[in-house]
C-alpha cells in the first residue's frame, strides 16, 4: 500500500502534470503510453487521474475502452460509483465521462443510473443506511437526471417505474423525517425529468419543505452540470484535437 501511495505521488503525479498532458492530445504514442499505465493495472492512479482531472482529460485517455474493457467498466461502476462514497465533483466527473459517446450512454450511464434507482428503491437500504450514504445516492441520482435529454430508456421504463413507486412507497413508510422528504423529492424529480407519466399526471407532494437546505442542495445537483477545471498547480491549458479542455 506505501508503495503504491508513493508510486501515485512521486512518479504518476509530475509524468501527468508535466508530460502527459502537454503529449497525449497531439501524438499518438504518448497517448498509448498513458494508457497502458492507465489500464495495465487498474487502481490508484486512475482514481487520482479522475480526482485532479475531468471528463474531458478522461475522454482523451481512456476514449471508448470502457466498452472492450470489463475490468474498467467494473472499477469504474462497482469501485468507485458503489463501494467508494466519493466527493460530489469526483462523481460528477464519472458520470460525464459515461455520457460522452452514444456507446458509453447507452451501455454504461444508463446502467449505473438503473442501479441507482434500484439501490435507493429498497426496503434494506433505505432502513439501514447512514443519513450520509442516503444521502450520497439522492446526489447521485440527480447528477443523472441532470442529463435526462441523452437518456432513452426504451426498454427499461417499466423496470424504472416499478423502482419508483416502490421506492416513493418506502420512503413515505418510514418514521423519519428526512427518509420521507428525500423520497418525495426524487420521485416527484424522476417521474417529471424521464416523462414516466403524461403531463397531466405528474406526480406532486405538498408535504415536505421545498426550502429546506438538503433540498436545495439536491437541485443544485441537477441544475449545475459543469466539470471541475484543472487545478492552479496544473497545465492552465489543454489542448485537445477538437479544442481546448476548459
């Protein structure tokens, strides 16, 4: 563990800095160099790849291989997104990274937010959860939401609306307060952005405070889609094959 900590500090830290940013968007080479560091074992420094970086410098590095690669799509998914209760803006930066080809949207987002649903839907989860776990799914699921215009769903709207009623249901049962709140929330939230249910059928509570600040920082989830910037201590700029990075 001490080596790997040293070797993501002292060598993987100043290569992607100095190196591998200026290199990798205008040759090739250094692009697959990166990539194999990247991808021949996958851990600690891509967490920190993902953590300082964006979704475009992740785009650039690790493009479409989320599809051919198992293992990545595993680390990235299972990992991180559900073993790991990441910052908000390390989420965000996933999550982004998965809408930004119609295959990785298609095959990766739209199955992570399907397993969002279903974890924040049962009974286990939101009985013995922390208040901060809860939490962290609610986040989650509205970052998604956020880019509800990409999402088709066509064979899995069924399975979603089952998912929230259920999980509405849940919620409302339970004997604490914030349980009810965030579960009326989202499910009003999903119902509405995924269009479940006709215009004239959207789903409404009245019961809970729309002021409340948990609430408002769950808005601020699916109103506020951009990126982190690259930190001051890094490149001020990256330039892409399509253009600029920030």
């Amino acid at each position: 563990m001490i080596f790997i900590l040293g070797y993501t500090e002292y060598i993987w830290r100043p290569l992607y800095k100095n190196l591998f940013l200026k290199k990798c968007p205008n040759d090739s080479l250094w692009l697959r160099l990166v990539q194999y560091f990247l991808l021949e074992t996958i851990d600690d420094i891509l967490l920190y790849t993902i953590e300082h970086g964006n979704a475009y410098i992740l785009d650039l590095f690790l493009s479409d291989r989320i599809l051919h690669l198992p293992l990545l799509e595993t680390y990235l998914a299972d990992t991180l997104l559900f073993r790991k209760q990441l910052s908000i803006d390390t989420v965000r930066t996933i999550l982004i990274y998965l809408t930004m080809s119609t295959g990785r949207m298609e095959k990766c987002f739209e199955n992570v937010f399907i397993r969002f649903l279903e974890l924040w839907s049962q009974e286990s989860f939101i009985r013995f959860s922390s208040n901060a776990q809860h939490f962290y799914i609610c986040q989650c699921i509205c970052i998604c939401l956020s880019f509800n215009k990409q999402m088709k769903f066509n064979n899995d709207k069924d399975k979603i609306i089952m998912c929230v009623l259920n999980g509405i249901r849940i919620h409302i049962e339970s004997t604490f307060d914030y349980i009810r709140q965030r579960g009326q929330f989202i499910g009003e939230l999903i119902i509405e952005r995924i269009n479940l249910f006709s215009k004239s059928n959207q789903l409404q509570f009245n019961t809970y405070d729309k002021n409340h600040p948990e609430i408002q920082i769950l808005t601020e989830r699916i109103y506020s889609t951009n990126d982190r910037e690259l930190s001051d201590d890094e490149l001020e700029k990256v330039v892409r094959k399509k253009g600029s990075l920030i």
